[in-house]
C-alpha cells in the first residue's frame, strides 16, 4: 500500500499551482507472484474545476511473463 500527494504548478509566464492531489494505491498478488490487482483512488482539485473535488478510481491488472520471471519464483 503507497500514499501519494502533490501539488501541480506553472511556471511561465508566472509561478503558480494549477493543483493539488491526493491518492492510495493498493498492489496486491492474486496469483502465484505473476498476477498483479492494483486499486488507486484518486482525488484532485484542479484550477481549471475551481478547485472543486474530482474523484477518480485506476484499476490495473499486471501480468509478469517470461522463464526468468518464472526461475525466480520456482526457487
């Protein structure tokens, strides 16, 4: 599990923020170490939204191919 915040900024022609984040990211193995779910939620409050709240959810599915990746887990 990972936590992620930030700010976004512009710096030409002035310096200033255009937005702010926050997220969590969960990576779990669902299969033998070459099958990966990973959940991040997101919310961000963007300049151009009037720094209202947008929430967003990543869903990814990592596979892991190959003998070598294979040889690692077998020993």
């Amino acid at each position: 599990m990972a936590y992620e915040a930030g700010v976004a900024f512009e710096t030409d022609p002035i310096f200033w923020e255009t937005g702010y984040y926050s997220s969590l990211r969960y990576r779990r193995d669902i299969h033998r170490g070459w099958l990966f779910l990973e959940l991040k939620p997101q919310i961000e409050f963007a300049r151009d939204n009037g720094f209202k709240a947008d929430l967003s959810l990543a869903l990814s599915l990592e596979m892991v191919f190959g003998a070598r990746a294979l040889a690692t887990k077998q020993n």
